[in-house]
C-alpha cells in the first residue's frame, strides 16, 4: 500500500529514518529528523537521497503545476504558531482563505467562532490581538483554526502540547478530533522530537 506521508531519510554517516503512514487517522510521530520531515513536506522536495511520499503521491518527479494542487491539500501547525507579527488574531486566521478563497470571507466569522467553541473556548479578544500579545496557546489555536479552515487531507501539528499547562494540554488534544470532524477520511499526524 502506498503511504498518506512516507519520508525515508538517507544513511549518510547518520542512522536513516522511516516514517510510513498507511491508513487515515490520527498518528503520533517521534523523530529525531523533524524538521528535516517538515521541511520536505512544505517545499514537497526531500532532502538529496530521501524519498517523500505525501498522500499517495511520490513527490520525487512532480511538476510545478501538480506540487502546486498537493500543497494545497497539505496543513501545517507550527509549535510557536508561525503568526505574521503585524496581523492580528483575525487577520492571522483567515489570511489563507481570503487569498486563496475569497468568496468564503463573508462566512469565515460563524466558521471560526464555532470551531473555537468547539476547542474549549476563548476568550473574544483573541481575534483583536496581535501574536506579541498572545499566550503560546492562543498563538497555536489560531495557527491551528487557521489550518483547519484550509479542510487540508493531511495536517501536520508540531508538538502542540510542549510547553503548556495542564488545562491547556488537554484543550489540544481536542485539535485531532475537531479537525477529523471536519475532515472525514483525512489525516492528522503529531509531530513530536
């Protein structure tokens, strides 16, 4: 069968790494060549010598136009958030969807008030702060919503958990089952060092 990520990592002096995600569903990955994994994934170019496999496509031989279309089926969820320092909590989340989809902006408020319920909450001012205001959770909910607005086939979350209390670490672990209640069938994978 062929993988929904697959990323075989060469022995170049160093032990090789195999990552090979067969079904849909919610995975956890401990990797030492993390963000060697993640890097491939987003530019869907391996390092020299490795093979990458994203959602059945072996991404080696791929043209601008295909990688193109599977990039847009991909998420990604950085630990620090990966904010635009000079947007704030609104702007953040749905600057994705206002370039890519446009005519969806006028629902996007309903959508993303109804997803932040869904993950336990918050307070309404997130959406008026700016990253430098914001609470490391708050920045990882906002870069998670804003992925999951995207409807991405397979997300990929960077140790959401790390370095956060209690109450908010069992708040993330509700990211898996939001995203799969909107993305029936897709896959989402904890990245993990």
């Amino acid at each position: 069968m062929t993988a929904l990520l697959g990323y075989v990592s060469m022995a170049d002096g160093e032990s090789a790494e195999r990552i090979w995600l067969e079904a849909p569903g919610t995975h956890s990955v401990a990797t030492t060549r993390k963000n060697e994994l993640v890097a491939a994934v987003l530019d869907l170019q391996p390092r020299s010598g490795a093979r990458l496999v994203v959602l059945g496509t072996e991404v080696g031989a791929l043209a601008d136009a295909e990688r193109q279309a599977l990039l847009a089926r991909v998420g990604f969820v950085p630990a620090d958030g990966g904010l635009i320092s000079s947007l704030n909590g609104w702007e953040n989340i749905t600057l994705p969807v206002a370039y890519h989809a446009p005519p969806r902006i006028p629902h996007l408020f309903g959508e993303v008030q109804e997803l932040l319920e869904d993950l336990g909450g918050v307070d309404d001012s997130l959406l008026h702060k700016l990253p430098e205001d914001m609470t490391l959770y708050e920045k990882r909910l906002a870069a998670y919503v804003r992925a999951l607005l995207e409807k991405p086939a397979l997300l990929l979350v960077e140790t959401a958990a790390a370095g956060l209390g209690p109450t908010k670490r069992r708040r993330t672990a509700r990211f898996a089952e939001a995203y799969h209640a909107r993305c029936a069938g897709g896959t989402y994978v904890q990245l993990e060092e």
